[in-house]
C-alpha cells in the first residue's frame, strides 16, 4: 500500500535499483547525515500554517480541512497521462516529476494538504533488498528477512546518498505548494510484514510465526526497521515537509496482546523520536478498532481512523488527540448522494470539536471519479464552516 506509488528493489550489496526508488537506512542517530536546514525559506507563503496544520494541534479553524490518502495517483486523468511517458520508478527518480505529481491533486481537489508521492517500501533499496513488482500482485522479494543472519545483512543508508530525488521534490513542492507537505513512511511492523512474507499475504502467518518462535530475530528486525522509520521522517522534515503520517497497514490483523508485546514498544520509541522533529504526526492503520486505544497510547498527534468504526467511537478510544477520518472509500464509486450522506454523518459526530481532518477510511480507489473528490471537498468545506472547532480563525488553507 501506498498513497501514491512506487516499489522499490535493490541488487543485493550494491544498492542499485533495479525496479524501484531509493531509500534511506537506519543508524543510531535519527538525525546524523541530515542537512540542518531545509529550504523552508522559499516555501509558498501560505503554507507555513493553514486549516489542517491547525486541526493537527486541535487548534480552532475556519472549516474543517480535508485531504485523502492515495489523492495523487491513478483517479487523476492527468497522472495517467504522465504514466503513458514515465514509470513509478521514473516519476519517483525525477525530482520535479515527482513534485508534479504530488501537487496535481491539490490543483484539482481543492485539499488542504498534499502528501508526497512515494511508497511504503522506499527504504528496502537502500537496505539492499531485492525485489520485482508483479503485474497484480506488487513487490515481491528475491530473499525474504526470516533469519537473524538475514537482519544482520541488512544495510544501512543515509539520506542524501540514496533518497536525493526525493528529498530535491520536496523543495520543489514546498517552494510551489499553498499547502502543507505531508511526509510518510511505513510503520516497522507493515514493512517488517513485507519482509518477512516475501511479498503481498492475507494473514502474514510467517511473519506472526517469527515474532513468536524467534523473538530476539524479531526484536532485531523492528530495531532496524524503527531506526530506519525514523531516520527516512527525519530527512523528510530536515527536506521541508510539515508533518508526517506514519502508516500501519497490515497491524490490524494482530491481537491486542500481540501488538502491546511486538509492535507497540517500538512505535512508542518511534513516536518519541519523531517528537523532537517538531512537525504534527498521524498514526495510522486499517482494520484497527481492536487496538486502537493501544495506537493512541504508543504515539501520534493525529490518530488515523479507518471506516470501520464510527468517527465518535474512535474519537473517545484514542482520547486527547487529534483524528483522521473516515469515509468508506468504496462509496465514491457509487452515487454521490450516498457520499454526502455519509460524510454529513462524520461531520454531525465531530460536532465541531477542533482536531478533526476529514479523509477516506484507507486510500483512493483508482477508478474514482475525481469530480466526485472534488464534490467532497467541496462539501465538506461548506459543511465544516458551520462547526470544525470554527471560532473566525480565518486559517489560511
């Protein structure tokens, strides 16, 4: 899963990529080899604070700010018209397509953030993990990660030397944008899952084996995967972006039990290195209702939500934080007057409170009409303006 691209893989022991973009890796430091400054000095000049930088510190807005994860991507007629010339890869390898294309969803939609256009498996290139992307299946690992040699041989990266593109198309966007940036990164246990099944799975059986028969092999694992989650954020913000989303996609399938022993203590020191970015965070994961007080808990300004419970449910799980959410995203296939409904529905139980940023349950689906996004935005904004902890902030967006 992704908001918006593209897979990575890496020959073994040499770090180029054969199908993929490139990475950055963990040390002990989170912020060793990461510029001081950023380009922040020539940003847009509206985008330095504005309605969802505001709602993440569940400060008071003027309507309630909206953005959704996967908006740059395959839903767009014109990303698809840049994909008739350019691969992921390539788009994700070219600073300035890859500014393009994030900021392409802000130009149409109207949203109140853009996210940056990457994938959740960037950093296995600079770990020097091979793997090809599979027509209908995704990333799939020459060598999966199941054994401590296996973690031991896993390479560290640093920043400026495999993820230059990117962190160049994060000038460019915070240079253009009116708009915060959004930065993201997977969550140790979503990437160990990558890792260790060898590819995409239903219920990550090898990787919830590991964690139980060999749990100083598990251990070691998220030790490098929380250091390398960290490290990628950190040159992100050091790059210019405003806040970060880190995403758990596969956690859902774990017991409360589970995640509280093998995965929570690592997203807790995650968080903790995060905080010292000094930038919002959102914690996010799908299928999550079981665990979600335990999420909150762990870490994260924002705690995301996906369409599985309802946004009062989840709002009093996760208590004094900010929330994300949480609209079906199959809905905007259909009529959009199941849409609106649904969305006034999420509204009605924010009831005005401040920290809310309206978003999908989980991301875009590619055969979404954009016009209905842009319709969504639109409500949402209208509606918002009458509650969304509105107080005559007048927040720039």
């Amino acid at each position: 899963m992704s908001d918006a691209g593209a897979s990575v893989g890496a020959v073994p022991g040499t770090g180029t990529a054969r199908d993929a973009t490139d990475a950055i890796g963990p040390t002990d430091d989170v912020t060793a080899s990461v510029p001081a400054t950023s380009s922040a000095a020539t940003m847009a000049p509206d985008a330095t604070d504005g309605r969802y930088l505001r709602a993440a510190r569940r400060l008071p807005v003027d309507t309630t700010p909206v953005w959704f994860m996967r908006q740059a991507g395959r839903s767009l007629p014109e990303y698809r018209a840049v994909r008739e010339h350019a691969t992921l890869v390539e788009i994700t390898r070219d600073a300035a397509l890859c500014a393009e294309v994030t900021l392409q969803p802000v130009r149409r939609l109207g949203v109140d953030a853009a996210i940056l256009f990457a994938d959740i498996t960037t950093p296995f290139a600079g770990m020097g993990v091979a793997f090809d992307i599979v027509e209908g299946r995704g990333p799939v690992l020459e060598q999966p990660v199941r054994t401590a040699a296996d973690v031991a041989a896993l390479r560290a990266f640093e920043p400026d030397r495999d993820v230059p593109a990117l962190l160049d198309a994060i000038r460019l966007v915070r240079a253009e944008s009116p708009v915060p940036l959004i930065g993201f990164a997977g969550a140790p246990f979503t990437l160990a899952c990558y890792l260790v099944e060898g590819g995409p799975a239903r219920e990550f059986i090898r990787t919830r084996t590991l964690m139980h028969a060999e749990p100083a092999t598990w251990a070691a694992l998220m030790d490098v995967l929380t250091d390398t989650t960290a490290r990628y954020l950190a040159a992100q913000v050091a790059a210019g972006a405003q806040a970060v989303q880190v995403f758990d996609s596969w956690v859902g399938g774990l017991s409360p039990l589970d995640y509280a022993r093998n995965v929570a203590p690592w997203m807790a020191r995650l968080f903790d290195r995060l905080a010292g970015l000094g930038v919002p965070t959102c914690h996010f994961g799908t299928g999550t209702a079981g665990i979600l007080r335990q999420q909150a808990q762990a870490g994260g300004d924002i705690v995301g939500l996906d369409h599985r419970i309802s946004l009062s449910d989840g709002w009093a799980l996760v208590g004094d934080r900010a929330v994300q959410g949480n609209l079906d995203p199959v809905l905007l296939l259909g009529p959009f007057e199941a849409v609106a409904e649904a969305a006034t529905w999420i509204l009605d139980q924010a009831a005005g409170r401040p920290g809310h940023v309206f978003n999908l349950g989980h991301g875009v689906l590619p055969p979404t009409d954009p016009d209905h996004l842009r319709r969504l935005v639109d409500l949402v904004h209208e509606r918002g303006a009458s509650g969304a902890g509105a107080s005559g902030a007048g927040a720039p967006r």
